[in-house]
C-alpha cells in the first residue's frame, strides 16, 4: 500500500497532470501484474507498460508521484516498483529523479 502520509492532498492541482496520461483510458491490467505473474509474461506486461510511458507527455510528473508516495506496485513513470525501490534505496535514502527536470 502507498504511503498516504506522503500524498500531496485533495488540493486539485496537484492531480491534475493525469489528465493527460498516455495510460488514462487504457486501464490497469497492463501497469498491474495479476498475482503470481512471473518471468517472461511479467517480463513482456512490463515491457509493454514501459512503451505506453515512452510516449507518455505526463512521464515525468507520473515518476516523481509514484517516488515521492513510495508507490509499492505497478510501472509508474516507465519504472517498475523494483526500479522506482533501486531508486529510493539509493545511498542517501531520498528519491533521485533519473532525469533532470
């Protein structure tokens, strides 16, 4: 479960670039593994996941929620939860965007 303490609150502009996600109408089963998925299909869903936030004009903002929530599952940004963990974990223990802004 994300860290609610960490989300930024009900004030709408801090939501509002999801409007614009390349992922908005494609719903959750490509960015969600279902239980148990491992290996190649795993593999192959995340991979597909990533090329949709390729494209993705939010790509950014998407990122820096999920690392700023400590989102737990799903590919957010273009990075896995085992990526977006790497990231957090890093030597001084805060998210380091893999990009500048």
């Amino acid at each position: 479960m994300a860290n609610v303490s960490r989300l930024p609150g009900r004030a709408e502009h801090h939501w509002m670039w999801q409007e614009g996600a390349a992922c908005r109408e494609l719903g959750s089963r490509l960015f969600f593994h279902p239980a148990g998925e491992r290996g190649p299909d795993r593999a192959r869903r995340d991979a597909a996941a990533k090329e949709v936030c390729a494209l993705c004009p939010v790509q950014r903002d998407c990122l820096r929620h999920a690392l700023e929530v400590e989102e737990p599952f799903g590919v957010w940004g273009g990075l896995t939860e085992r990526e977006r963990r790497r990231l957090i974990d890093d030597e001084d223990g805060r998210p380091a965007l893999p990009f500048t802004a």
